[in-house]
C-alpha cells in the first residue's frame, strides 16, 4: 500500500488519468480507506475547479518585464556556459 506522501506525489497524475491502471487501482483503494486522504483529494478538486472558473486577467507590464529580463539573463548564462 502507498503512503499519504506518495499519494500526495502523483495525485496530479492520477486526476489527469497519466498512471497506469495497477497505480490507479492501488490509488484508489487507498483514497477509499484514507479519510485525510479523501478530503486531500476533494479539496484539490475543488480548488482546480474554482481556478479554473477565474477570470483572465493580463499580467502587470512591470511582471512581464521582470519574466522577459529574467529570461534573458538565463539564455546569456546558458550561451556563457557553453562557450566554456
């Protein structure tokens, strides 16, 4: 049987169905016996549901801006690394 901690590890891919069944199976027989576990389940799901009913909204300029420097000093550092 799978601890609560690696239940909590591949709990994404089990929502999204990306286990194999064996997973999926040993998954769900946990969840089913687990009350923590069970709430953990139902209030992730929740949570995704509730955020996926939110309104777009732009990113602040001042962000983009700080994402867009952000990245180019990674490339620099990559192209810098790579002449080494």
């Amino acid at each position: 049987m799978m601890t609560c901690k690696e239940i909590a590890e591949l709990l994404l891919d089990y929502l999204d169905g990306n286990l194999p069944k064996e997973y999926c199976d040993i998954i769900c027989q946990h969840i089913n016996l687990c009350g923590p576990c069970l709430h953990y389940v139902e209030s992730y799901q929740l949570t995704v549901k509730i955020s996926r009913e939110l309104p777009r909204t732009p990113m602040p300029h001042a962000l983009v801006e700080r994402l867009q420097a952000a990245w180019k000093e990674i490339q620099e550092m990559e192209t810098r690394e790579e002449q080494h």
